[in-house]
C-alpha cells in the first residue's frame, strides 16, 4: 500500500484545528511582541510597521520552506513539520529572554529608531515566525493527497488559516494580555505549538525515541522562558494599552519623589509634599504658561491625557475646582492615585480618548491642555486641522489651548508642522521654549500657546524644581522654519507625524 493510502483517512477536521491553531498562535505572538518591545522603543507606526514586516518575513520564508518539504511523502513531511512546530515552541518560549538579551546593546548600537526597532524585533521574533510558517503548505497538501475533491480541502485549509488569524488577533487583544499578560500568553503559545507538535509527530507515526528527543529540545526552550519569568518585571502593571511602572527617584525636601514610566519613558515626575513644583520643561511650561494668560481669575480647564496628573494636582491645590481630565487608561489613572498622590474628587477624570469626548460635549473651557505627545510616539489624530478645529470650538473666547512637543533641534520638522497647523486655526500662536540656546542634536521640549491674542509677556520663570526661564521663539523665526523645512499642513488625511519626528536634517 503506497504513502498516499495510509493517508487516505487522516481526519481533515483535525488537520483544519491544527492549522486554525497555527495560524491564531502566530498572530498572537506578532501582537505579544509589540507589547514586549513597547518598553524599550515606545509603540509608534515605526514599531508596528517594523514587527509586521519581521514577521510577514518570517512567515514567508516559512512558506516557501514547507512548500520544500510538501513535496515529500507524507509521513517524512509531517515529521519535519512536527520538528519545525518544536523549533517554533523552543524560540517562542526563548523571545521574551533574548530581547532582554538584545535591547540594550541594540538601542546603543542603533541611534536611528527604524533600524533600532528593526533589529531588536528580528533577533526576537523572526525565528518564532519563521517555523511557525512552515506547517501550513505542508498541512495543505497532506490534506488534498488521497481525496477525490481535494480542491475543497485546500479551499478549507487557507480558510482554516484565515479564520485562526483573525480569531488569534481577537483572543491576543481581548483575552490573552488583558488577563493573563504578554510573558504567560508567550508561554501558551509556545505550550500550544510543543502540542501541536506531538500531535503531528503522532500523525507521522514517529518512533518513541523520536519524541524523547522533541521533548528534551523543547525543555531548553522553557528553561529559557523561566529565566525570564523570574527575572525582575518590566512593567508594574500591564494594561490593555501600556507597560506601566513607578521609579522612586530620591526623598528630597519635597518629600518622596517618584517617576512614572510608559513603555519607554518618563511620563511625568511628582513630589509628595509640592505638588505645585513640577520636575520636568513640559509640565512646567503647560502649567505656567495656561495660569499666565488667566492671570488671577479663576477658570475651567480640560487636559488631555492625565499621566501622573501633576498639572490637574497642582491647580487643584491652588483652588481651581472646574478641571476635567480625559486619561484613555484607567490603569493609568490608577497609578497616579496610588504612588502620585492625585487624590480622587480633585478633577472630573474621563476614561476616554479626548477627541471622542470633545465631540460628544458642549461644554466650553477657558483652557485645553494637550499633554499627549512623547518622543516618537504620538496619536496622529491629535495634531490635525481638524482636531485643532474641534479644540477652538470647546474653547471660551478668551481661552488658550497649550500643547507640548518635544523635537529635535536639528529637524523640527514636526514643530514646523504643527505650528503652520495650529496657525489655520487659531489667530496668534506662540512657540514656547527654555530660554537657553539649543546643544547639538538635542531632543527640545517647546510648548505651543494658541488663542485669540498673544501673551502679555515675553519670560516667564518657574520652577522644575529649580528656577528656570522660558521665553517664545520668533515668529519671524518660525516662519522661516516651515518655508525651509517645506512643513505640510496636518489633517486627519495626511498627517505623517511619525515620519516628522524620524527626520534628523530637515533644514539641510
């Protein structure tokens, strides 16, 4: 009896679970892999466009391996699929310990973030998905051999894997890392893939000493994954949109003073006993600058993104009871209530994106603050025309929307941007930076004031916690800036801010 007949009867309701569990495990572990890169390079276009490549790649070089092997018989096929489904495991369950391995010495080795994220990502998760594409060509193909409509066979198959996909896409964002976190759902679908592969051996009917061999192969790669269980916790808490932890930086004679980290980076710096004091140019400027133009009245306030509130903290301690606060992360919220002493009831907090809420209200305030943009990473629907529009209709006639940027000082090109944006919008717009000539390739926090009328002075100090001046750049400054750096005009149809912020010379 040939190959093909001892195959005739091979279940081809198991051959569509297997792969409709293939294809969901790799799709989550492409979604698993930006949260587990997101601490080291942030979560930007940059980081999904680079994952999503590394991973097609994987899965395509996977591909055409399998394609390689389905030309074999069946029993000699499904035993090197099954040996690839331990490879798969082995490196799956060992991703989480070689990116702790790799991401220092990349990001130090690699100052250009593309070429950055790309690197880290491929020494991580190309391998995983490499062998986890080498099953489906060959699953296809063992499952038309021997059946008298085998086109319908492969049409279920790619079926198969189109449905595991998007069935892995739901389960990773909705289930896996929201309640079980990015190492443990690495973990399942390693276990899963180590399964699958003793199934397919079984399939090939392969010899007792054969899975003695897969098993010990399959161990390192868990004893692998332990170390990196047991290694000390990235994030404090991982929620459905960020790692997030807290840093105590020192006791100072403010007290306690601590530092949020999302992803990446700092977020925000508070002290326990000086919450008007603010630790970093950013919340400085946003919150000097929005009580500058108000002077002594009292006025409502809207901020958007919350952090460690200090800003909402600090004018809540001053008497200022109208303040409205739209942090998307509750998680977020959370961890400013119990490590940066925000305290519950000082603002109204929304737990909802802030351009969603300014358009489902009316109501009107005498300052908007936008505190959402970091480093690379920023929500492009934040800096549009039309959002920027949508900010002056919730804004009282006399009222400010201040908004931090943080560019490079040999670019600013996304400064440029969005300063020629907010200039179609708003009738004066001020650029606002420490008073200190720029060093060489630094990363320049600016704030932009935009309003009805420009400010009645032109410095202001403050403290971060030392004293420090800031003053406006000059519009004729300015102006030149976004003729020289041929800034376009941002709308939510075109607003290439990653690639802005990626730029290093664009006034060359």
């Amino acid at each position: 009896m040939n190959d093909a007949s001892n195959f005739r009867h091979t279940s081809l309701v198991l051959l569509v679970v297997l792969q409709t569990g293939i294809s969901a495990a790799g799709l989550v572990v492409e979604i698993v892999a930006a949260r587990l890169i997101a601490p080291y390079v942030g979560m930007s276009l940059y980081t999904w466009t680079a994952i999503i490549a590394i991973v097609l790649a994987g899965f395509s070089v996977g591909h055409w391996w399998g394609g390689r092997l389905a030309a074999l018989d069946n029993r000699r096929a499904l035993t090197r699929v099954a040996w690839a489904l331990v490879a798969a495991s082995v490196f799956t369950a060992s991703a989480s310990f070689v990116l702790r391995q790799v991401a220092s010495s990349v990001l130090h080795a690699f100052t250009e973030p593309l070429t950055a994220i790309s690197a880290i990502t491929f020494a991580a998760f190309f391998l995983p998905s490499l062998f986890a594409g080498v099953p489906a060509p060959v699953l296809a193909v063992v499952a038309m051999r021997g059946r008298n409509q085998s086109e319908q066979a492969l049409g279920m198959m790619f079926a198969a894997g189109a449905v595991g996909a998007i069935i892995g896409t739901l389960m990773a964002g909705f289930v896996f890392i929201s309640w079980l976190g990015s190492e443990i759902t690495l973990q399942l679908m390693a276990a899963f893939y180590a399964s699958a592969a003793a199934v397919v051996f079984g399939m090939a009917r392969a010899a007792p000493s054969t899975l003695g061999s897969a098993a010990c192969v399959t161990a390192l790669g868990f004893l692998m994954s332990w170390q990196a269980l047991t290694a000390p916790k990235v994030c404090d808490v991982e929620s459905s949109y960020y790692c997030i932890r807290t840093e105590v930086l020192d006791n100072s004679a403010h007290g306690p003073v601590h530092v949020m980290i999302i992803d990446h980076l700092a977020h925000g710096v508070s002290a326990r006993d000086a919450p008007t004091i603010m630790y970093t140019d950013h919340t400085a400027m946003l919150d000097a600058l929005p009580r500058m133009r108000m002077g002594e009245r009292r006025f409502s306030s809207f901020h958007i993104g919350g952090g460690t509130y200090s800003v909402p903290r600090a004018w809540a301690f001053r008497g200022q009871t109208e303040i409205t606060v739209a942090e998307i992360d509750p998680a977020v919220t959370k961890a400013a209530v119990n490590d940066f002493w925000y305290e519950v009831g000082a603002a109204t907090v929304v737990h909802d994106d802030a351009r969603s809420f300014l358009r489902s209200t009316e109501q009107e305030y005498d300052i908007i603050v936008g505190d959402a943009f970091t480093d690379i990473t920023v929500p492009a629907h934040l800096v549009t025309r039309e959002f920027f529009e949508l900010v002056s209709l919730r804004l009282l006639p006399s009222g400010v929307f201040a908004m931090n940027v943080v560019d490079r000082v040999d670019s600013l090109a996304a400064l440029a941007s969005i300063y020629r944006t907010l200039q179609g919008v708003f009738p004066s717009v001020e650029v606002w930076t420490e008073a200190t000539p720029p060093r060489p390739t630094e990363r320049r926090v600016f704030v932009l004031l935009a309003g009805q009328n420009d400010s009645p002075v032109s410095r202001l100090e403050t403290l971060t916690p030392d004293p420090k001046q800031f003053a406006p750049l000059a519009p004729k400054f300015m102006d030149k800036l976004v003729v020289r750096a041929k800034a376009p005009l941002l709308s939510d149809d075109f607003a290439p801010i990653d690639r802005l912020m990626g730029l290093t010379s664009a006034l060359d």
